[in-house]
C-alpha cells in the first residue's frame, strides 16, 4: 500500500480537528517543537515564581526526541530553570536503564546528561530490580516518590505542572494500550499494565488519575502515519460510537488544567 500523501501547503492549511481541549496546527515539526518549547518555558517560570520549583512528566518514543534536542541546542530555550525543575517519566517498558528501549535512558540523554539539572532531579521509574526480575513493588515507590516531593505544596497545588503525552496508531497514550488492565485503575497513581493489547515487554505506566491532575497536559503528535488515529479520536470526542476503553486518549481529560493538542500538518486528516 501506497504511503499516504500530505495533502497540506502553507496556503492550503488544514482546518483544526474537533478534539477534546486546545489544538494547535503547525506546518512542520520544527513548528510543533517551537509551540511546546514556547509554552514550557512559561510554565516552568510561573511554577518556578509561584512554587518554586517545576514538575514535568516527559515521555519517550521517538516523537519528543526532536523537542529535547531543541531545548539543549536553541539558545532562546536556555533560560529553562532547570535547576529548579523535577522531571518525572510518564511511563517505562520492563527494561534495565541502560536498555536501548529504556525511555530513562533516552531522557537522560538528551537531557539529564546536558541540562543543570541534578541527577537527583530526575526521576526515574524502577520496574526491574537488580537481578532483571520485575518489581513488584515499582508502581507503589514510585506513587510515594512523587507524593514526597509533590506534599509540600498547598493542597490543590500538590501535582504535576506539565505532562507531554504522544499518541500511537491505535490511539493509546502513556501505556494506557486498549482494553488493557492499567486503563481501569481509578485510585493508584502509578500501575502496572500488562495482558494481550500491551505491546511487549510489560510497562510501567501513569495512570489517569495522575495526568488528568495535571495542570496541563500537552499531547504531541506529528507526521502522515497518526492521521487516521487522528481521525479516529475525532469521531469517538463527537460520539462516533467508540468510548476510552477503544480509544484510550479519551480518557485523559485534566479535571482543573489545561489539555492541548500540538500537531503538525501532516497529521490532520482532511476536512
């Protein structure tokens, strides 16, 4: 099968798909990368005045990797206060650390390894122990890691700042896949998410309760191959017959925040 054409110039833009929150198109992914870099700059400050510290929930996958490039090399980017931001990883595959697929390892990387940030400020999730075997106990210290250091604010105040989501093909986010046990999680924080629909190996993941607490969550998403997802979580928002348990995203909804969209052309499916 032929790969589907971006049918989108700078002359003939798309039109905005109907999706839950604020959507914002760019023509290319350099522009999505300036839309969120532009806005976690603001965040971070006003977290920083108001808090004195920021709390980014970031996740892996190659989509984000052209963003945390930028915030390393752009110079308008440099006045991050990364000394005073915590970074949280939304979700983690099974993996040692230093495992290709190990979305710590990318984050660090990028990032832990380049920015002013201590290492103690950059939280990794923990799902396998020292012998390889999965820990039980990972989604339980990770809950209390982030209570810890979350609990000193004001009640209210006591949640992440900014949470960036990506979106797969069958439209899961974090490692909330379809029909999979982590999506009906209602109290826990942090959980484990394993079964059929989970792509391999088992994930640890936020759950719902903890990025829809965000005061804002930011969904990037770019490129012709997330098109039909796309599509899809547009028909299921304006009641197309699928629900969350189908179209995971749809779940994400912050209760007193922020949800924006940030998407490139090529992504927006034709009016």
């Amino acid at each position: 099968m032929d790969a589907p054409v971006n049918p989108y110039t700078l002359e003939h833009r798309p039109n905005p798909p109907a999706l839950p929150g604020t959507v914002f198109i760019r023509p290319d992914v350099d522009g999505v990368v300036d839309a969120i870099a532009t806005d976690l700059l603001f965040q971070a400050h006003a977290c920083v005045r108001e808090f004195g510290d920021f709390h980014l929930a970031l996740s892996g996958g190659s989509t984000p990797e052209a963003l945390y490039r930028r915030l390393m090399y752009d110079p308008q980017y440099r006045e991050l206060p990364w000394s005073r931001t915590h970074i949280w990883i939304v979700d983690e595959r099974a993996v040692p650390h230093d495992h290709e697929k190990s979305n710590i390892r990318m984050i660090r990387g990028w990032i832990g390894d380049h920015a002013d940030i201590p290492r103690s400020q950059v939280h990794a999730m923990c799902p396998v122990g020292e012998n390889g075997e999965q820990d039980p106990r990972a989604a339980r210290d990770y809950e209390r890691e982030l209570q810890e250091h979350l609990g000193w604010r004001e009640k209210g105040h006591d949640r992440l700042d900014f949470t960036l989501l990506g979106m797969g093909g069958d439209c899961h986010t974090a490692s909330l896949f379809p029909r999979s046990e982590a999506q009906r999680e209602g109290k826990s924080l942090v959980a484990w998410n394993r079964g059929p629909t989970v792509v391999p190996p088992d994930r640890l993941t936020m759950t719902y309760p903890l990025i829809n607490a965000s005061r804002c969550v930011g969904v990037m998403i770019t490129g012709e191959g997330k098109r039909e997802a796309i599509a899809r979580v547009e028909r299921a928002h304006g009641g197309g017959g699928e629900g969350t348990a189908d179209v995971p995203i749809l779940g994400v909804g912050p209760l007193a925040g922020e949800m924006r969209w940030y998407l490139d052309f090529a992504a927006c499916p034709e009016s």
